[in-house]
C-alpha cells in the first residue's frame, strides 16, 4: 500500500536541518518507505530561502 503526504516546506526543511520532526520525516521521505510525497510549486524555492537564512545566521555549515 501507498500512503500519501502533502509536505509543506517547514516539514520538508526537516529532513535537511535536525530539528524536532526530523527522524520522522526521513523515515516519510526514504525511497525504501514507499510514500507517495506531494509539494506545492513554491516548496523548493521556500526551503532554498530556509537554508540560505539558516546559513547567514551561521546555524548551517556550508555545505549544502
């Protein structure tokens, strides 16, 4: 069985900063688990944005 879920970007953040969530989401979001995953258009550019503050405010190594 498929199991269907919207990510909004604060969820889909998670699964690139370690945050409260973020073992959840990854299990959601491994190829093994077999999840179908919906975004919005807007999703990449909104984590984009997440990470480059994240990365201003030094709260995020340079390697994304």
């Amino acid at each position: 069985m498929v199991n269907v879920y919207f990510l909004d970007s604060s969820a889909l953040l998670k699964r690139y900063v370690s945050e409260i969530g973020t073992d959840w989401i990854q299990s959601l979001t491994a190829e093994s688990a077999n999840n179908l995953l919906i975004v919005a258009r807007i999703t990449s550019v909104e984590v984009e944005s997440a990470l480059a503050r994240r990365q201003r405010e030094l709260k995020l190594a340079n390697s994304f």
